[in-house]
C-alpha cells in the first residue's frame, strides 16, 4: 500500500492512497455553543488560560503559579469540577505524566455503538460485510506518518483515541493541528471537557506486542515526542446532544480539532517533526458516491491490544442516525474502541485527503461510521486555524 510517510527533507509527503462519565455539575447543563456553531476552548470573552499557553485553569479556581503547579500534582483529578464550557477547557503541560508505562496502561474509550441501524427514509444503505482489519507496515513512521494516538484522563481513568496530522491553511508546511472524535476531547450531553489530552505521532513505531510497550524505550514509544493539547474545538451539535453510550443525532457531529505544542518544547511544527499532515475534503460527496475509503486507528478492545496501527479498506455507504441530520460514511471494519477518531482517507486528483473519522460501530464489530465533514466541520476548523493564524 502507498505510503504518507517523511521524506528525508521533512517535508510534507502525502502520496496516493485509497484509501472515546459523571454528570456536570448543577446548574451548568448548557453547551459551549449551540447548533450549528462550533466550540472551542476559550473562544469566548474571559477565556481561561493564556492565548496559545493553554496554562489555566477552569473557571471558578484560582490561576496562579502555585495553583497551576498543584494541578500538575493532581489537582485535575477532582472530577467534581467538570468543566464544561468553552472557556473552562485546562490542559497545562505536565512533563513526563505520559511515560511509555502509563500510555500503555490506558484503556480504550468505550465503545460507542449504535442500537438501530439508523433511519428508513432512504440515507441508509445496506449494512456492509465485515471487512477484517489489516497491520500497517513497520516502522509507522515510514509509512503513515501523520497517523498517532491521542490519550488523555477522564473520570475512569487514562485512556485513548486515534488522530491525523492534517495541513493548517494558515501555516502552510507547519502546521500544529490534529484530527480527531469529539467524543475524544468532550463527553458530550452528559459532561464535560477531558483532561491531559495529548497526541504522539506513530505511537509505538515498531509495533511492539503491548505487553513490552511499557518497558520500552520512550523514543520507540513516542518517535516524535508526545504532544499536548493547548487548544480544542468541537461541534455545538456535539455538546448538545452527543453520547459516549450510543450513536444518536450527535454522531453526526463527532469531530474535533486539536492545536498542539510539544511537550519538551523546540521551534519545529508538528507537520516539519513529522515530515507529512493531509489536507481536509470538506463538502466530500456522499459516502455512496466514493468508491473507496480507507479508516486507520489504533483498537485497543479485544480481540486488538491497542499496540497496532490497523487499516481496513472499504467501499462506504451511508448511515443516517436521525431525520434531518447528515448521512454518516460507514464501512464494514473490525476495528474496536480505541479506533475513535482515526482518519477515514480517500483519492481525490493523485492527492490522499482526510473525508471522516471514526465515531461509532455496531455492537458485534462488523462495521464503522464517521461523519460527513461539511459546512459544520468546516467551521469548526478554520476557527482554530484562524485563533493561531
């Protein structure tokens, strides 16, 4: 299969390829922003934290030097300050937190499956046939570069997503974004923002059993270092009525975008550490009208450990979860929870681009969905890219 990997001048490479809960807290069960409009953290008047430091803390607690540093030591663990606007979102830099120890003992998101089917009004296709999922070829880094897993905290403890470097128009060749759920960095209706969310690029590079992940050297774990989100923006329609328990009208909305900073710091970009990011195709056509879609992740339920990059190729079809929301790309797949967020690809003039992620799957794993990323996705993502342009 083709490669997205680095070229030896670390540029930017992408070749042809076909191809996550306790409840808030009283009074605070309104979203960041309403339908149709996007949620970032600290877009709104009286942000916390700093402009690209992302060093605050949530709304209501006090932010100087020997606060912050007692949330490093712990503090984020008071899951009773669920934080859930916009503005409340914390995720200080906290060196070492994410050794090769704790990264392999994070556990996959739960599995956010789908009860029905979806909708009879004719944006439903057949259920595909179950597609088995494929190794991606080793080292990670040769061949899908941009490829990582997200990990961050959440109210059962560590655990993990996929995500994609994609390009940032803003800052061509050096772009800092990363592609993800939304389910990954929001709990949705039901809570709040995650904590301690990072990205490490090719994680586990020589695709080690899990078991020897914990005792390996952090430069085979985390070739490129391990990312920490200093901003993240989500879908309105995700805050309002998203589910980590089962796909409804919020699945079609399940994206989010992550900038982030390294973790040891250095001028370089993610795009230049990594040498490869891939654009996004928003206002793709409908699923039944690709011919050919690649989903990539990492699964972490059994029968998978969470230690291997895995593909599927797949013809998509569509899924829509409710009336009046947008069909959903969905493919036969075996990949389990831990997939969330990984990158659905496909061909567009010679050039690999981004069209979906990965947001739910059938209770028996025989199948995939992601959202089609159009005018709400969009919208979502230039407002990042413009917060650092």
């Amino acid at each position: 299969m083709p490669a997205i990997r680095r070229t030896a001048a670390a540029a930017a490479a992408v070749v042809t390829l076909f191809t996550a809960a306790t409840a808030c807290g009283p009074g605070d069960d309104k979203a960041a922003a309403g339908p149709g409009s996007s949620a970032a953290a600290g877009d709104k008047k009286g942000e916390a934290g700093q402009d690209a430091g992302g060093a605050g803390l949530p709304d209501g607690l006090p932010s100087n030097l020997d606060d912050i540093k007692k949330w490093e030591k712990g503090g984020w663990k008071d899951w009773d300050r669920w934080s859930r606007k916009a503005s409340e979102f914390a995720n200080p830099i906290i060196k070492d937190l994410w050794n090769p120890s704790r990264m392999a003992e994070a556990k996959t998101t739960p599995d956010v499956t789908a009860q029905s089917a979806g909708t009879a009004d004719g944006g439903t296709d057949p259920e595909p046939r179950p597609v088995q999922a494929q190794q991606v070829a080793r080292p990670y880094h040769q061949h899908m570069a941009p490829i990582g897993k997200i990990m961050f905290d959440s109210p059962q403890g560590p655990m993990v997503c996929s995500g994609t470097v994609v390009e940032d128009p803003a800052h061509p060749g050096k772009s800092n974004l990363v592609w993800t759920a939304g389910h990954c960095v929001h709990t949705g209706k039901s809570g709040g923002w995650m904590r301690n969310i990072v990205f490490v690029p090719s994680y586990n590079d020589q695709g080690l059993p899990m078991s020897q992940v914990g005792r390996a050297p952090a430069q085979e774990v985390a070739p490129y270092g391990v990312w920490w989100a200093n901003w993240v923006t989500t879908s309105g329609e995700w805050i309002d009525m998203g589910s980590t328990k089962s796909g409804n009208a919020g699945s079609a909305y399940d994206f989010a975008v992550l900038h982030v900073r390294p973790e040891r710091g250095g001028g370089k970009s993610l795009q230049e550490t990594v040498g490869a990011a891939l654009p996004v195709w928003f206002g793709a056509p409908s699923a039944d009208r690709i011919n050919g879609l690649q989903a990539f992740g990492y699964p972490a339920a059994p029968p998978y450990d969470g230690a291997r990059m895995m593909n599927c190729p797949a013809r998509p079809g569509r899924l829509t979860m409710s009336p009046g929301t947008p069909a959903m790309h969905r493919i036969g797949c075996t990949m389990t929870g831990g997939t969330s967020g990984g990158g659905w690809f496909t061909n567009r003039g010679g050039r690999t681009y981004l069209v979906s992620n990965s947001s739910i799957g059938s209770l028996d794993h025989r199948w995939l969905a992601g959202p089609h990323l159009g005018v709400e996705a969009k919208r979502v993502f230039e407002g990042i890219s413009r917060k650092f342009a």
